[in-house]
C-alpha cells in the first residue's frame, strides 16, 4: 500500500466507498472509517498504521496546497 488509491481499495474490501467532493474532505472521511474498522478489529494494527501514514501525509499536503 503506498498511495491514497490503494487504501480507498482496501475500505472497498469492506464495502466502504468515500466520495465527498473534495479530496480533503475524502482523506478525513478515509481516516474515520479506517479507525472505525481497527477499532472492531476488522483491520490489522500494521495494516491500519501504513494506510493511516499515508493518508496523514496526503492530509498535510491537501492542506498546505488550500492554504496558498
């Protein structure tokens, strides 16, 4: 796993499709409901830690691109 692309096809795996219209709003989405499968167990803790660091990384550039 090393891009947004690839954790949005891992939340498809559990029938989890986020489409908010902004990509911010999409990365945030991705993030609760990542936590919400690790939380029930549904996700491994390595797994969840790879995919929560790129949705960090991708979050901090989203937000650093809207500021300018």
């Amino acid at each position: 796993m090393k891009t947004v692309y690839d954790v949005a096809q891992l939340l498809k795996k559990y029938g989890i499709f986020v489409y908010l219209g902004k990509r911010e709003w999409d990365i945030e989405m991705m993030e609760y409901e990542l936590t919400e499968l690790f939380k029930h167990k549904l996700l491994d803790r390595e797994v969840y830690a790879r995919a929560r660091s790129i949705l960090k990384v991708e979050l901090d550039k989203e937000k650093a691109k809207n500021r300018v």
